[in-house]
C-alpha cells in the first residue's frame, strides 16, 4: 500500500487523498495581459520530475503541498501551503 | 497445424519476408523526419510516400514500433462525440478504417460491434441525446435508445446494475468497432516501407536542432541527421520532447490502465461503456474480455499497474454482469495518456518552423490513426494546417477557443 503523509494527520494510505494539480501563482488579475493569464490558466510542466502539487486528504478536509516527483512517483515533502 | 507452419518451423532457414527493412545506417539527411513509430508517425509516413510523393522519410521510434500506445488500448473505434469539429474529424477516421485491410492487404480484424454508452441518471440521459443530436446533424448514425432495446442487444446484462444506479438508456453507435491494434501499425509500417520510408527502432531521439525559429535536424543515440521538417507523434512521451523546442502546453500525463479476461465462449457482440462506472467492455476474437477504466488519479510517466485498478474495475463489471463472478483476469497493463484540459487533440504547425505536432491523444488516440496519418501528411507537404485539424492548433489554448470534447469522454476510450 503506497503511503502519504498528510501534514496534519500523519502517515496514511494513498487512497485517503485526491490530487489537485499543480502549485502555480496566479498573476494578479487586474494587471496580467490576456497572454499571461492564458499562461496561467493553460501551461503547465508536464515532463517527468519534481512537482509542487496540491493534495487534499478528504476524510480531514485537509489541503497542503507535496512535492513529488513525477518519474518516480516518490513523494519528497508534504507541509501546509503557509510553511 | 497448418501446412506452411510446418515447413516453416522445420525449415533451416527462417526465409519469411519480414513487415519492413532494418536499415543499418541513419542517413545524412532526410526530407522528413518522423519522432515515434506508433500508429500516428507510421500512418502519417505511409500517407506522406503514398498520397504527397514524399518519400525521404525517416520514423525513429525510441523501442519497438507499436510499443508504446498503439500496442496497449483497447481498440475502439467510433466517431460519435459531442463537438461538431471532434465528430467531423474521427468520422473520417471510421469512414478510412472501413477499407484498411484491403489497401494493407493485411487482416485488421475491424469488426463492427455496435457501441453503447449506457447513462445512469438524467442529467447523462440529457447528454447522450445531445451528442444523438449532434451526431445525426452530421450524418453520423447514433440514436438515443432505451432500456428494451440494450436488453435485447446485450441479453446478459443486469440493468438494475445491482440496485445502485440502474440503467435508464443508453446511447447507441452502430458503427462503433474494434480492430486489432497491432497489425494497425505493422500495415502502416509495411506500407511505408515498401514506398521508401525508412523506419529505426532503438532509436532515440535526444535532441532537436533549431536555428534562428526553424528545425534543422534531429540528435539520437545514434548520431545527428539533418532535416527542416519534423513530426513529433509520441503521445504520452511529448513533455520531454517539447522541453527540447521550448514549446509549452497544458499536457499532463497519466497513467490509463486495462486488463483481459481468460477467453470465454463470444457472448457479448456489442461494446459497452458506462461512464458513471468508468468502466468499458468489449469480447475480443479470442474470446477474451477487454475491459478499461478511467485515467489514473494523478499524474506518473510510467506504466506500473496496481491492485486498486483491478479491484475497482472487476466491481464495477459485477456490477452490470453479475455472472462474471468467477471469471479470472490473465493480464494487467497500462499506457501514458497526454491529456489536454478540453480532452481533443493538439495537431499542426507549432511556434517553431518545421516542426509539426501530433498530441495530446489522451485515451482517445487509436481511433484517429489513420485519419492523424491522413491530415498530418497533408499539414507537412503543404506546410499549412489540414481543415479537419484547424480547430485543434496549439493556440487555441491562449485564445481561449476550446473544443469541449470532455462532456462526453469522461471516460476514455
Ligand atoms: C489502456 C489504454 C486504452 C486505450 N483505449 C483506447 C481506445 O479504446 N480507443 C482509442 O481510440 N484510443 C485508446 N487509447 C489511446 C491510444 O492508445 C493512444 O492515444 C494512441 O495509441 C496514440 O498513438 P500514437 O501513435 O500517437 O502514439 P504511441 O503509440 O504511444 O507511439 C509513440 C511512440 O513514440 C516513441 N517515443 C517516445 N519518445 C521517443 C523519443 N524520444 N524518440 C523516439 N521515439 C520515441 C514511443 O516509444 C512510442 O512507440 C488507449 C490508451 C491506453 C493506454
């Protein structure tokens, strides 16, 4: 059973969390031209490696940040998004 | 045992033509280079020779041709999406699968099945009879039907889905087929072949030349060759290849996995999909089941299996055939996906000059193939993207014009 560790709850099973995709910061809206905000919204970093990513473990309602990385699919790091 | 087998097996010498020459040497250069030999590269080099006279071509595939997912889908082919631009285009996929076998003189095993997508609540009744509507105004056949008439196709199955959400109706495709997917890419590959094309397996591209904004050739494992046109066709491998040109794009890869049953007497001639059950079934001519799900939840470039896949899957096939109870499952499996947020494909001219994409075939890929080989043979002798392609250049994503095919392809296939 593969394992992740939830930055409040500890060490639980994978299927206790769902994906929410990658970390990107949003340019601010009222400034960002069309084509940056097309950037935002649309490209994203799809070669293997490492990954900040959005994870959400359902049963707690928590969202934090793992890093993982995509070839491997080793997960690095997990830590709430304000640490 | 056939007789020729015989002779074969016993003779000393293994003479039996082989599909396609290996070529010692990588020329120097070459009109046209071809990145993956999946079904996408090798059609598009066989219409390239056959209909445009463009024969210089070399396709270089990393492994084997077919390997990557050519070889792993579960081989459906039908062409009632939900967009008029996603209909037009796999329409005319379906419409050149019809006489494949014939022009490859190689048997495909097409076999048109009739394809159901079953709906579980109103709100997918709704869509499928929009995708009925759609579908008929472009002339492809596709109506919605009810709960009667899957029963009398499918005489086997439990429409009260075991009491969790039962079939209210269903969608139904008559053209919707399988073919075996292999001989796919073995006709495309034979076929090019024989007009000049030249195919490397081992052979990986490691680098992609530009100077100024044009292509000028390709690095491999086994040396550089010069080119001004390169068609990058490796589906779930384009990440690292675009990283190479500095294109970027929403593609994300997943994981989409499948599995077959032990062969079985036939008693299903229909495909089955359901996409509130993520779960899609066909008899193969073997006789065994081939049954997929949906993408893995989360993005990894690697085609691991897992427990989680088969248990999930074989639940939801008890589901609607509760008498599959103790049917064993012989093989497990899974290709990368390169999924795009609108779930229709990336095709045609890129920012850099001379390089012409063919992605984010998703799980929706095999039944394109010869229809990908068909337009993007045309977007490379002409330079200029094929109609039927238009609507899926890469810009549409910054101009925020999508082809929302994701409405009805919950489930891949
Ligand atoms: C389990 C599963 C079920 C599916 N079911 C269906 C279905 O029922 N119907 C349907 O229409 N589609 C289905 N699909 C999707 C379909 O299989 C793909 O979209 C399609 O096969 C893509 O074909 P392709 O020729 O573009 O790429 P591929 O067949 O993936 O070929 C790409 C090739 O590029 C090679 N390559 C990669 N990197 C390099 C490099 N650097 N240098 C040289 N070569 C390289 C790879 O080795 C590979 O052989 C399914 C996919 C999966 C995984």
């Amino acid at each position: 059973m593969k394992i992740m560790t939830c930055p409040v709850n500890g060490p639980r099973p994978l299927q206790e969390f769902v994906y929410g995709g990658d970390l990107t910061e949003m340019p601010c809206p009222d400034q960002a031209t069309d084509e940056q905000w097309a950037a935002y919204v649309f490209e994203r970093d799809g070669a293997p490696g490492l990954h900040k990513e959005w994870w959400y473990h359902a049963p707690s309602g928590v969202w934090f940040i793992a890093e993982r990385d995509t070839g491997t699919d080793e997960i690095c790091r997990t830590y709430l998004y304000n640490d | 045992m056939p007789h020729r087998l015989l002779r074969f097996g016993l003779s000393k010498k293994y003479n039996e033509p082989r599909m396609f020459r290996s070529p010692e040497q990588l020329k120097k250069s070459y009109d046209v280079v071809i990145i993956g030999a999946g079904g996408h590269g090798l059609a598009t080099a066989y219409y390239l020779a056959r209909d445009h006279g463009i024969t210089n071509v070399a396709v270089l595939e990393r492994a084997y041709i077919g390997g990557g997912g050519t070889g792993r889908n579960t081989a459906i082919v039908r062409a009632n999406y939900l967009t008029p631009e996603g209909v037009a285009f796999y329409d005319e996929s379906v419409r050149l699968f019809q006489d494949l076998s014939a022009d490859f003189d190689l048997n495909l095993f097409y076999s048109q099945r009739g394809h159901f997508t079953l709906a579980h609540s109103d709100a997918s009744l709704r869509t499928m009879r929009w995708r009925a509507e759609v579908n008929k105004h472009l002339g492809v056949d596709s109506e919605l039907v009810d709960t009667a008439f899957i029963k009398e196709k499918c005489p086997h199955i439990d429409l009260s889905c075991g009491g969790h959400a039962p079939v209210m109706g269903a969608l139904f495709h008559p053209p919707g087929a399988i073919a075996r997917h292999d001989a796919v890419a073995w006709g495309y590959g034979r076929g090019a072949d024989q007009r000049g094309v030249e195919i490397h397996q081992q052979t990986e591209v490691t680098g992609i030349l530009v100077e100024g904004d044009k292509v000028t050739g390709v690095q491999t494992n086994r040396g550089t060759v010069e080119t001004s046109k390169v068609v990058c066709a490796v589906a779930g491998y384009t990440p690292p290849l675009l990283e190479m040109v500095g294109i970027k794009t929403p593609l994300v890869i997943q994981p989409l996995q499948a599995c077959v049953s032990e062969p079985l007497k036939p008693w299903l001639d229909t495909i089955i999909v359901s996409a509130s059950l993520h779960l899609y079934v066909s008899q193969s001519s073997r006789g065994e089941l081939v049954t997929g799900a949906s993408l893995d939840p989360y993005p990894i470039h690697s085609t691991r299996s897992t427990l989680d896949f088969v248990e999930g899957l074989s639940g939801h096939l008890l589901d609607l055939f509760p008498f599959l109870g103790d049917v064993k499952i012989m093989r497990q499996w899974a290709g990368l996906s390169d999924v795009t947020p609108d779930f229709s494909p990336i095709m045609g001219l890129s920012p850099v000059e001379g390089f012409y994409l063919d992605a984010g075939w998703g799980t929706w890929g095999f039944k394109a193939t010869p229809v990908c080989g068909k337009t993007m043979s045309y977007t490379v002798a002409e330079n200029k993207p094929h109609p039927l392609i238009e609507p899926f250049r890469l810009s549409r994503f910054k101009e925020f014009e999508l082809v929302g095919e994701k409405g009805a392809a919950s489930v891949g296939h």
